[in-house]
C-alpha cells in the first residue's frame, strides 16, 4: 500500500519542445513497484499548455481544480473544470491548455508505467 499526499511530492518542470509554464508531480509508479499504472499530476500555470502530440498509450485524466481545455487534432477546445475526467485514447492527438489568466490548472494523468 502507498500513500502519499499531493503537498509533499517533489514539483518538477516539464521541459520539453512544445511545453509552457508546466510542472509534473510522480504520485505513483515504477519505482514504487506498481504493477501496471503510473499516477502523475500535471500543474499547468496560466496560460500553460502541454505540447500537441500523439502517442502509443491511453491516459485517463481527471481535472482537480481550475480550468482548462483538451484540444483535438483539428485545434476544438473542449472545455475542462474541476471534476470532469477525460480519456484519451492511444494515437488521439490533444494538447492540454489552461485557459485561465489567474489560477493553475491541475490534473491527474493515469498512464501505464512503461510511459511514466
């Protein structure tokens, strides 16, 4: 069993060609000895955005506060807040953006470990 709070887990800086103003906190994973799941939560400051990319895996997101947008591969913003959860399926295109101008915009990201 693994128990962690969210305040205590080490904030690191997303740098990576397409990213802006985000922080990625590893709650869970590998390391950790999880079987199948890496739980990462993403901290994406006003204005933030992840980069518009693809990739092999599914993720399960789920929004814990502030406001934001997943795009898809045609650029529609879909419109994210607190509470909503969002699955994108392996090979979707998406980017996440925060669409606010004042509060971060944070989210869970469910991955499995080998895409930690």
């Amino acid at each position: 069993m693994i128990i962690r709070n969210l305040s205590e887990v080490e904030k690191t800086p997303v740098d990576m060609e397409g990213t802006r103003g985000i922080a990625k906190q590893l709650m869970v994973g590998a390391a950790d000895g999880t079987p199948n799941f890496s739980i990462r939560v993403f901290t994406l400051a006003p204005g933030g955005h992840s980069p518009h990319h693809q990739h092999d895996v599914e993720h399960l997101n789920w929004v814990i506060s502030g406001e934001g947008a997943l795009m898809d591969a045609n650029g529609n913003a879909n419109a994210l807040r607190s509470g909503d959860f969002a699955f994108v399926s392996p090979q979707d295109v998406h980017q996440f953006r925060n669409t606010s101008e004042t509060e971060d915009f944070v989210f869970v990201c469910a991955v499995p470990k080998e895409y930690e």
